[in-house]
C-alpha cells in the first residue's frame, strides 16, 4: 500500500513537472526559442519636462532605445504626444501618474480635483511620495485618475502600447494593483510586472492570471553606482543576461538648467544621473554589447499581441 | 438775459477745471510733486518656466526690475513661491492666467475642472488665445477660477501686491473686466490698468471708482522692434518719458532649451525676445537711462497703499 502511494506520488510529480516544463515562457510565447536573450530598453517619464523629451526622442532615433512611457499629467505632454502622432509605431505607454516628487516643478491630477481629493495633498498636487500616495489613495479615485490618464492620452492620439507606474505608486499595495489590472485588462493592454518581483510582493502572483503578459526581470541602476561606474555596471548586467524577457529601465534627461533646477538637491534621478542614462544608451559600447552577446530588442506592442 | 447764462457757464467752467487741477494725480497721492517720472519695472509671467524664474530673480537682484507677477496654475509656481517666501518684501501680484498659449508646453485650471468647463478646450486645457477665452468663458466660471488662484497663491505663502492679467483675457470685455475688479476689490488689491487705455476701452472708465488705483500708461515693446533696435527702442522711450505713473511691461527668460522648447515657432514673446529684455533691464545703460532722466522706480506695493 505504502509503495503505491509512493509510486502515485511519483508519477504525479513527474507530470506537474513535465506540465511545468511544457508551459511556454513568454520568450517562446513570442515564438523565439526558450533561451533567448529578449531585452526592452524602456525610457521613463515621458512629458515631464523638455529635456526629457528631447533626450528620449533623440535616444529613440538610434534605435537602441526602443520604448518609453508617458507622464499624462506633467506640463510637456503636448509636445511628447505631438511625437506619438508622428511616429505611430513608437512604442509608448504610459507612465500612470500619481506622486509630483519634485518641489520646484509639480503637477496634480487629470480627473477634477474635487473628485479625487484623496490623491492630492494641501497644496493640490499628488503628494511627493509613493506611499504618502498609497496611504492615502481611495482605490475608486484611483481607478478614475488613472482612466482619466489613458482618455486624455487617447484623446491626444497617444495610442498606448502598455501602461506602468510612476515610481511604483500602484504596487504599493494589493488594492491598488487590482485596480491597476482591472484598468489595464479593460484596455487589452499589458501592465510591467516582472516574475522576478513574485518573491517580495505575494499579492502579484495572486492578482495575475495565466494569460496576463509580464517580463521575466526588471534590471534599473540603483544609487550605489558611483557616476564613473555607469557605463560599467550596465555592461556587466548586460554581459551576465540570463535568458528571457528583461526590462532595462532608465532615465532620460540633458543635465540641463532646466532639469538642474526639476532635481535640485536631489542627485538620485536627477539631471546628471539622466544624462549618463543617456550617454550609455546612444553609445556605441552599448550597441556592441548587444550584438556580443546575442541580445535582441523587443517591445511592449510585441508582448502585447499576445494578449487575447 | 442771455449775458447772464453765458457768465453763469464761464464761471462753472472755471470751476470744473479748477475742481479737476486739484484732483490730485497718483503720483501726487504718493507723495511725490506732479512732474515726477515715476516707473514700475515689472517682469510677467514668472512660475511659467525654470528659465522664467531664475532670469526674474537674477533681474530682481539687480534692484534694476522691481516689480513681477506669478502664473499660478503653471508648472513652477512652487520655485518662484519659495522665492516669494524667502523674500517678503519683493514686490510680486499674481498674473491672473485663462490662457494656455504655447503648443508644446500647458497649463490648465486650478479649480476643479468640471466646476470650469467654459474656461477648457477639448484637451483639458485653457485655451490658446485671449479672444477664444473670453469668447467661451462664464463670467462666473471665471470668478471661482481667479479666487481659486488668489487661494492657491496665498496657501503657498505668497502675498500678493497686485493682480494683472495673462495675455489681457480680463480686459476682452466689460463683464470680464467687472469679475476682475470685483475680486480685486475684495482682496483690496490694485489692479493692472492704464489711464491711457481708457480711449480704446469706454467700460474702463465707466467700471472704475474714483478710489480705484491705477497707472498712467504702460510701456511695453512690440514684434515690429528689430533685436538690434531693442535697447535703443526701450532707451529712447525712458527718454521721452512723461511726468506720472509709468508700468514697463518685460518679459524675462534666457534663450535655453527650455525656452525655446516652450516658445517654438513663435519669435513674439518667445526665448531670444525674452533674453533680449534681460539684457536691457539689468544692464548699465538702463542703470544709467533713469539717472540721467529723473526717474525713480516704484512698485505695486507703493500703489496699493493708496487703496483704503
């Protein structure tokens, strides 16, 4: 009897494991082969200032840097959007807003500010931070805000090939997630999650479903990269690649008056930080690194067709 | 008889204008004789632009440009109220903003935007011009927005000295003007209006008080001036400059990438125009140009205490 049970155990691992092994990875979903090197190099905050623009734009033109997302509610939007008309097949999302992080530049929200009056602080803007914002958020408001975002962008003629979260305000929590992919499933659109972030937050493993469309791993710089180390660091953690869907996510600004004064006292994303983001990613070092190791770009409007 | 009427109407004429060469002029109610050449040299639209902001405050430490007034619902209103702060005594108003005219670079309501629908365009903006605002505007619609700014401004800890209007909307005509009169009354504040408007527009003088505070005349340049006539042009004018109240109306930013971004495709009023007014207000010559004709430079501030 003992020995049956074992066997039965036996026999059903092996076909939860061969199950495991014949669901295919978003790699092979995309129709490349499992141990493809797929990587997106996305630039974010999009219309947050003019030197963001002109940054992403010129870093567009080289073709390395391949998508981007959009600030709807920041003051340079018109002229973002203007490139999004020209250029139908960009690859653009939006950046769905809801913290104004920076003291001499801020912005608050789309929707009537009466009718979201959880998401702004005293002085009408988002709050300066990702979990003031969460703390206070009212998931509905929240859910009106951010579609308030997408019918403006649409309006404008951004047609969107993704969405994500400026400064992850929408994973803060398991609500405000839910709300996040109820927008985004309503719009057929894919949302940035990684697989690689399953560990640290329980509630997104929960939240997705099978078919929902995610990359593998998020690879950003952090601020314990010394400036000359720049270029260095991304070379490694591009030359060390694993297999799969990887999303490189930067920053792109001209270390500007403009943004000098957008990110005064605060170096961490700020105008030079944006600046090196862009140096390596029009570079050619970069461009090599690629071709040396077999990486090839794709876009969120690919992971998005496999939505159903 | 007829001798009679006829002397009878020689002394009242004597008298009307002997009753009007005692009704003291503003400069007079300031405590200066009636000769005196008084000027406010004031720089608009301070709050629109990091290159707006840190031109005005480079020009208001010269002594030079005295005098500014904020766009509220624009993106840097909160690096210009943090000057504001640190300097209570400078004299800042607000400039009352219904527009949004640049394409690249908006602004909307402070507001809730569905409480001030007639002040938006289809993007959620306020519109480009001044004759489409007052075209759609609620005179009421325009009362909540400007009281909202005024709250908005004071809530930031900027206290104003006097109030004008972005692009003139407020002036466009007779109802506007009485919205923007009211409220200025009601926050005993002195608003921006020239005697010698008074020819172009019959509802000014028919809507103000003999207690309300104004200027003479307004000196500002205009798109018809070369860039190397400018300082030649604003010399000449100080020159010639007649006896009583005088605002010189500037326009301070530098030709950056920021402005350039903000003012593409329109040279009137846009980065080089405003870079030029730099120049003249804090040079040496401008120094010069009010010693050499007597002319003392006065605020805002000065006028409003006229008002009781």
């Amino acid at each position: 009897m003992k020995r049956t049970i074992v066997t039965a155990l036996a026999i059903l691992t092996l076909a939860l494991t061969t199950a495991r092994a014949q669901e295919k990875t978003i790699a092979e979903r995309l129709g490349y082969p499992r141990d493809a090197k797929l990587l997106i190099v996305h630039g974010d905050d999009l219309g947050m200032a003019h030197s963001v623009n002109v940054a992403s734009m010129k870093a567009f033109a080289t073709g390395l840097v391949n998508s981007g997302s959009i600030m709807v509610p920041c003051p340079w939007l018109s002229e973002i959007a203007a490139y999004a008309r020209a250029n139908p097949q960009a690859d653009l999302g939006l950046h769905l807003t809801l913290t104004s992080e920076w003291t001499n530049l801020r912005w608050g929200p789309v929707a009537p500010r009466d009718r979201v009056s959880s998401l702004i602080d005293k002085d009408g803007y988002f709050y300066l931070t990702e979990t003031d914002a969460a703390a206070h958020a009212d998931p509905k408001q929240v859910e009106m805000e951010i579609m308030a975002q997408i019918e403006r962008a649409r309006a404008l003629g951004i047609q969107p090939t993704h969405l994500d979260s400026h400064m992850g305000t929408l994973y803060q929590n398991k609500e405000l997630f839910e709300v996040f992919l109820k927008v985004a499933r309503s719009q057929k659109l894919p949302v940035r999650v990684a697989r690689s972030w399953f560990t640290r937050a329980d509630f997104l493993p929960e939240t997705l479903k099978q078919d929902d469309v995610y990359v593998d791993r998020v690879l950003d710089i952090n601020p314990g990269v010394a400036p000359e180390d720049w270029a260095r660091f991304y070379s490694d953690e591009l030359k060390k690649l694993e297999p799969g869907v990887t999303e490189v996510i930067i920053h792109l600004a001209y270390d500007d008056s403009e943004m000098q004064g957008a990110t005064s006292n605060h170096p961490n994303w700020g105008a030079a930080w944006r600046q090196r983001d862009l140096e390596f990613f029009t570079s050619e070092a970069f461009r090599k690194v690629l071709q040396e190791n077999q990486i090839k770009l794709i876009t969120w409007r690919d992971l998005g067709k496999l939505i159903k």
